[in-house]
C-alpha cells in the first residue's frame, strides 16, 4: 500500500494557499492559530479552522479532494437512484461525505469514483443550504 500523499490547503483573505508536506518547513500553534513557514521563509499564521487537509483521494475527474469540499454523490433506496450532495468532514475514524439533511454521513473511501467536487464550504455554502 502506498502512503498517502500529505497536503494541506489553507484559506486565506487573499484565496487559497496550497502547501505539500515537502514545501513546510514548521508547522507552529499560537493560541486558536496554526502558523505555516514555507521553506522559502515565508510565514503565515491562519485560524486552526482555515487549514484543510488533503483526504489522499481523487474524485471522479481526478480532482484531490480535501476537507471542507462540496461532492456529488449518487445514491439509491428501494426505489429511486438520486445524488446526494454534501461536505467533507473527519468522521469517526475516518473522511466522510457528510449529508446535512439528513444528518448521516458515508464512508468517503467506498466509491470514489462516482464522487464529483463541486466547489467547498467557504466560497460555495449555498451549494449545501
């Protein structure tokens, strides 16, 4: 098996910062804030809830997905295949695509094939509202 690969994406007022493992250098805590340094030297401080972290899977169009994503998912009960949409959360023990109106949530790695990003909470909440 693999290692998954570590990533993070961090939201800032400016957008997104994306960082591989490889590209910090430290990673410090200050109060309610986690602080990134960049080999390069850069430093940026964000609120611990900015920080959203790579689930090591890939959507059905090869797109990383990371915590705090809006997927597509399709579903079915005894009569209807439908799609569930909703974000993607630490679950139990694991990443989940978690359904806020209905207040379950499935097992991110069962079929990541069929799952399709379609935007996250900061920048698309309408999209699970």
């Amino acid at each position: 098996m693999t290692p998954r690969e570590i990533k993070f994406r961090v939201f800032t007022d400016h957008g997104y910062i994306y960082c591989s493992a490889e590209s910090v250098e430290k990673l410090s805590f200050y109060k309610d804030k986690i602080g990134i340094k960049f080999i390069d030297g850069k430093k940026q401080f964000e609120p611990l809830d900015r920080v959203e972290q790579f689930t090591g899977i890939k959507d059905k169009k090869e797109k990383d997905i990371y915590e705090g994503d809006i997927v597509e998912y399709p579903s079915s009960d005894f009569f209807q295949d439908y799609i569930e949409i909703g974000d993607i959360r630490w679950w139990k023990d694991r990443w989940g695509i978690c359904i806020e109106s209905t207040q379950h949530c499935y097992n991110l790695g069962d079929r990541p094939s069929s799952i399709t990003v379609l935007g996250n909470v900061r920048e698309n909440p309408e999209l699970i509202s």
